[in-house]
C-alpha cells in the first residue's frame, strides 16, 4: 500500500529537528544534512519549504518567539506573576534563549537581522502594554518603557540564559533558586513601584497623604 505524504506533518518534523540543531550548534554550525536526516525528509523539501539555512533559522526563531507571546502575554497589571510565568517558560523551553544568543554571536550589534523590521514590530506590541501601564499610573514612568521592558526580561531571562553563572553566584540547590526568584521578582517590584502607588482613578490631588504622618515623628 503506498504510504500517504503529510506535507504538515513533513513541516512540523523539519520545524522541530531544526529547532534542536540551531539551539545546539547555532546558525553556523548547524547542518541542513542533520536536519533532514533527524526530520526524516528530504534535504530538498527543507529548502523548499524554508529556503536556506539562515532563512530556516528566522523562520524557527520568529515562531519560537510568537509561542512565548502567546503562552506568556505581557503582563504590566501583575508583573511579579508575569515574571514568574515567564521564568517558568524559559525553564520548560530553553531552546528559545539559546537561539537568541547564536543569534548575537551570528549577527553581532551592527549588522541588521534579516527580519529586523518584523522583530521591531513584534517588540513594539509589548513596549505598548508597558507604555499604557504607565500612562493608566499602574506603574512607575520614571523609566521609559521601552528600557523599562529591556531591564525586567533582561532580569528574568538571565539565569537561564547563564545557567552557570547562576549556579556560581546564586548557589545549586533548590531553595537557592527559589531565593535568587524571589529577589528577581522584588528588585521587579521595586522598579515599577510608583512613589504615591498605583493610580486608580486619574492622577492624584496635590495634598497630605492619606495615611498621614507617621507615628514616630520626622527624622
């Protein structure tokens, strides 16, 4: 009986070994040979599909990154829970950070990335939620948002980006990781931390505060 092509499935199985073998040998060191071999398909079908080697890897890295997106929107109103959500991500996928960092090494700080204009775009969405938790007074503007973004992933992407500097500084053993997150996710707070508190209902009046002074007289 003649077997039935999927070309979907063919996709997915290309997509995936793909995956594997940039994350392990970045976009240089990647070979199509293994690629195909470890998908099961044709050498031609992935050129087919995905065009070359370097077009095959933005095409694996933007899908990577619009499955994080979706797993783990951008979260301003909750920050602390939406840095736990994507630590956890990371965790559980770190194939993701790895294909960044080959990107770097690969692309370095001059030269554009094939798909910098859809990259600035995709980036810009989150840098927006950021900027209306600002604007709505959730959190603090004193950092703008774009930076603000760069700063908390940055912060939470880190020890899984650097497993062993992780291990060096923070320590190996599990209530070790736990502390280092907990102190990820308050250095967190205290960046979007506004001085007067969340803001909900437009800016506030000029006067005393509320809870007026405190007990122990000025210092």
């Amino acid at each position: 009986m003649a077997t039935t092509r999927d070309p979907e499935a063919t996709r997915a199985r290309i997509f995936d070994a793909a995956v594997a073998e940039f994350a392990r040998h970045g976009i240089a060191g990647a070979r199509i040979d293994r690629i195909a071999a470890e998908a099961k398909a044709n050498k031609q079908l992935i050129y087919a599909y995905f065009g070359n080697k370097a077009e095959l890897f933005s095409q694996v890295l933007g899908r990577s990154m619009v499955d994080l997106a979706s797993a783990v929107p951008v979260d301003p109103d909750d920050i602390e829970g939406w840095l736990d959500r994507l630590m956890d991500y990371h965790a559980a996928h770190p194939e993701l950070l790895r294909l960044l960092y080959w990107e770097g090494i690969e692309y370095g700080s001059t030269e554009l990335l094939p798909d910098e204009a859809q990259r600035q775009k995709h980036y810009a969405l989150k840098v927006a939620a950021v900027q209306d938790a600002q604007d709505r007074g959730v959190i603090s503007d004193a950092i703008p948002a774009r930076d603000l973004f760069f700063l908390l992933i940055a912060m939470a992407n880190w020890a899984a980006f650097v497993p062993q500097m992780s291990r060096i500084l923070a320590g190996s053993e599990d209530t070790d990781r736990d502390r280092l997150r907990a102190s990820i996710k308050e250095a967190a707070r205290r960046m979007v931390a506004r001085e007067d508190g969340p803001r909900e209902d437009g800016p506030r009046e000029d006067g005393p505060r509320e809870d007026g002074p405190r007990e122990d007289g000025p210092r």
